[in-house]
C-alpha cells in the first residue's frame, strides 16, 4: 500500500511511502493524491495489525472523556504523515485538493468543517497525537472515506492558525480483519454469539448464510443427536433515534424477518433459526448502534 503527496514550488515532487508485506498482501499501488505544495514535518510509519478508532462524527470532551456519536473499529495497518502548506496556501485550497483527489476512487463516510467538526484540540491532541494541528475550530475541516477497491481506509484532517500555515495530517488504515467465516466459527463455539455492525452484515447476506450453512453442518455431525439442529437468534439492534421506542423495536424487527428469510432460503441449512427485534439499545463500545447479534440457544 503507498500513498503519494505531490509537492515543491517548481514541478511537483512525488513521495510514495510503501507498506511491505508481511501478511501476505500485494504490492498493487492505492495512492490519495493531494495536489497542493508541501512538505512533510513528521511520518508515522506502519506498525503491527491493531485494532484502530475512526471517527465519524463530530468531537467534545465531556467529563474528561473523550465522547462521540458514531465510530468504526477497524484492525488493521495504520500509518499517517503530517504536512505544511506552503505559506501562501489557504484553509480552501487545501479542501479543494482534497475534493479532487477523492471524487473518483473513494466512498465518502463522513466529513465536516468549522465548528461542526467539534474540539480542535481534541482532534490534533487525544485522535491524531499532533499538536501542530490545533487551530481555532472554526478553520479546521475532517474527510474520512475508503477506498473503493481496497480495504483501506483514509483520514484527513486540517486546521490553521491566522499566523501560522495551513498543516493537515493524511493517515491510512489498511484493514486486516479475519473472514466472516472465521469470525463466526470463532465467536459462536467459543462465546456463543457473534455480533457484527448492520453495515457489514448489508450485501454479506450470501457469505453470512454460507459461514452459517458450514458451522450448523459441523455440529449436526459431532454432536451424534441427527434429530436435534442448533438453535439460533438472529437479534436487530438500532433504527431511527426519531422513532418511538415501540416504533423502533418494529422496524428492527422487520430487518430481522427479513434477513432470516435471505438465510433460511439456503438449501440444507442445519440449524433452526429466530428473529427478533430491540430497538435502540444503549451502545456499545466498538461498535455503531446498529448492529446484529446473533446467539446460541439451549
């Protein structure tokens, strides 16, 4: 993986950092480009697969806390460099690179600017470790977006201070995350229950039935009982914060209804399957509100 910021006053300078492979991962270049003069002032270089924070949403500390409306934990690879405009550069030109580097190529999972990104300081300091960053949080701007034909992410973040240049700080995630597969023989034989964000569950409806189709296979054949299929709760958690709480707790469970028909619809499934709906619960660290559970019954 590499990522090329181009630079210098006098025809554009190219610097590629490149993610060397030790987990099996090719060499093909993803690259986000920004097209605005700069220079590096300091490089996060790639470290061990961990798993990683990524804010989408606005910041502010509440009681010494970091708090937030939505994130995504992803594991992963991460690694980030932090650059300098050039001097005469503005907060604008610096967001106009970025608009162009990312309309093709990118899906865009959130973004703000000003004050509806939140604490500037909380953004340079406690998210992404560089004081240079902190500038007055009415000019600063956030774009976090993955790239369409890879399993990486990209953050960016800028600020400036009426006297100082603009600098803003471009990080990469690299995802390492383990199959649905493998999660979900992990997860059910060893806690009984596997639960995922709804995002990832949407458009893994095929790959869901068949990691299921493959588990409840294996049981049937070692638990010696032919007659007797697992028994197995599929749980919807999250809806509309507008909804009534009786209102949410119907619209989870159509979702629920309706990704049980999608599963059931596999041919010889082994296992005998329920759905359910909660509604809004209260959240849990990791993960978005919305999210599937899905849980081993005695």
């Amino acid at each position: 993986m590499s990522f090329n910021v181009l630079k210098q006053k006098s025809g554009y300078f190219s610097l590629i950092l490149t993610i060397v492979s030790g987990l099996g991962w090719s060499n093909a270049v993803i690259a986000l480009e920004l097209d605005i003069a700069s220079e590096v002032v300091e490089v996060s270089q790639a470290g061990p697969v961990e798993r990683h924070k990524i804010f989408l949403s606005r910041l502010k500390k509440i009681s010494n806390s970091l708090s937030r409306d939505e994130y995504q934990m992803v594991q992963g690879v991460l690694q980030g460099q932090t650059y300098k405009a050039d001097d005469d550069a503005t907060l604008e030109e610096v967001m106009a690179s970025l608009d162009r580097a990312v309309d093709e190529g990118y899906e865009r999972l959130f973004e703000c600017v000003g004050r509806g990104c939140g604490s500037s300081n909380e953004w340079a300091n406690a998210v992404f470790g560089q004081p240079k960053l902190y500038g007055p949080e009415s000019t600063q701007f956030y774009w976090v977006g993955k790239a369409v034909q890879s399993q990486t992410y990209w953050l960016v973040y800028g600020s400036k201070r009426s006297n100082k240049a603009v600098h803003y700080r471009v990080e990469s995630v690299v995802s390492a995350a383990p199959s649905l597969k493998s999660r979900l023989f992990a997860a059910l034989s060893e806690l009984g229950y596997l639960r995922l964000a709804w995002s990832d569950v949407v458009g893994s409806e095929v790959e869901l039935a068949e990691a299921l189709d493959l588990w409840c296979g294996q049981q049937r054949l070692g638990g010696g009982a032919q007659d007797k299929a697992q028994q197995i709760a599929l749980a919807v958690t999250g809806g509309d914060v507008n909804l009534t709480p009786s209102a949410g707790v119907d619209a989870t469970e159509r979702l629920a209804s309706e990704l049980l028909t999608t599963l059931a619809a596999k041919p010889g499934l082994g296992c005998q399957m329920s759905a359910f709906g909660l509604g809004r619960l209260s959240p849990i660290e990791g993960l978005p509100n919305e999210r599937l559970d899905l849980i081993l019954l005695p």
